[in-house]
C-alpha cells in the first residue's frame, strides 16, 4: 500500500497542510458517505467530527465497508486528505480497499502490536493529519491497551479503554477528524465511552445488512434499519 514510513516520519511530511484540516474540517458539520442509505438514517445525513463506535458481532456487520465508505468519502471531499487504519491483525484488503474506490496513496496504514495501539491511536487522532482515522478495536477487551508510562519495573501496564477512548474523543474534536472504532458486540463493559455516535450493526444474511443508531450526542435514537445489498465485512 505504498512506501513504508514510520508515523512521525509521515506527521512531519505533512506538517505544511495540518493546520488546513483543522480550519476545513472544523467548517465541515458532518461527512457524507455517498452511500444513500445509510446516510439516511444517520441522525446529520453523515458521519460527525469525533468518535464513532461502529458495534458488530466479530465485526462482520458491514463495518469494513462503512469505514471504507468514509475514507472514501474523506479523499473525494478533498483531493489533498489523508486518511489512516489501525489494523493490527493486517486484516484489510488492499485490493478490496482499491475497488471500493478508496486512493492508496492516500492510506496510511499502522499495524501497532496490539499493546501499543491505544497510544498509538490518540498519537495519530492528535497528530491532526487525517481527516478520518480508523481503529480496528475488535479483539481487544478491557483493559488490554498499555499505559502511557511504564510501571517501575519497566513494563507497560494496561490501561482501560474508556481513558484511550476518551483520549481519542479530546483529540479528534479538537483537530476536527473522525475516528471510527470497529468494536465487538459480544464484548460488554460497566463504563459508557463518550462517543458522538454509536451504530450497531449486523449482517442477518449476506444479503442485508441493519443498522440500528444506538447513541448519539443530542439524544437522537434510530429504529432498526435493513439494507439491502450484497457485503462484505
């Protein structure tokens, strides 16, 4: 997917246009996916500034696809946008990001161990450099993101995710991105995250796909949605 540079690396190649998505994004209320129908039942006609949770069982609810739509959507609002995908499993498909209509060049691609993804994550949402960032959450349960600091005897601690979350939440609001978390549903947790929105999804047959907004930070709760269509993740 392009030339491998390490992330301060790339953060500093694109210094020159960070303060340019901080004045266009933070003008921008909400991002368009292009793809009608979920844009439909979305409670802006798109995605907002902040965090988004997508929830599905083993993330096998279209959530590829939304997040692929996003990104997408980001490069073609601005032909100068980056995105990023924190995939740690190296689970995402060029080929099928490409046909999606998704510019590789455009992708920046982490795969962090999965200790260091929770830091790795706030640094790239901090960085300001992308418009939309996505984070591949779903085999990670409580508390299995390192600390920032390492304990006193030289090891990285876990920290829980509502504090990676929340970190996640100041920097992307503060920068104007999306950060987009592909979550378990099967995973339960006592602590609400302070998310801008929450969408669950499922794949009840290859065939349809439903959507369900299940939070959103002005209160607005969406029934159950079917859409049609073949998909894939």
């Amino acid at each position: 997917m392009g030339a491998v540079l390490s992330l301060d690396a790339l953060v500093t190649q694109l210094g020159a246009r960070i303060d340019r998505v901080d004045r266009a994004l933070h003008a921008a209320p909400c991002l368009p996916l292009g793809w009608d129908d979920v844009d439909a039942l979305l409670p802006d006609g798109g995605l907002p500034c902040g965090v988004i949770e997508l929830v599905a069982p083993r993330v096998l609810g279209g959530v590829t696809r939304l997040c692929l739509s996003a990104v997408r959507a980001a490069q073609a609002r601005d032909g100068r946008a980056w995105c990023a995908w924190l995939d740690p499993e190296g689970t995402l498909y060029a080929p099928g990001a490409a046909k999606a209509g998704v510019d590789l060049a455009r992708l920046f691609v982490v795969r962090p161990e999965r200790s260091q993804l929770g830091r790795i994550a706030v640094k790239v949402a901090a960085s300001g450099a992308f418009d939309v960032v996505v984070v591949d959450l779903h085999p990670v349960g409580e508390a299995t993101v390192t600390r920032d600091k390492p304990s006193s005897r030289g090891a990285r601690q876990p920290l829980p995710l509502e504090i990676v979350v929340r970190r996640l939440a100041l920097a992307s609001e503060e920068r104007g991105a999306t950060v987009l978390l592909a979550t378990d549903a099967r995973v339960s947790r006592a602590v609400s995250w302070p998310v801008a929105l929450r969408l669950e999804m499922a794949r009840p047959n290859p065939a349809a796909l439903t959507i369900r907004v299940a939070k959103d930070k002005r209160g607005r709760i969406g029934q159950i949605r079917t859409i049609d269509g073949a998909f894939s993740r």
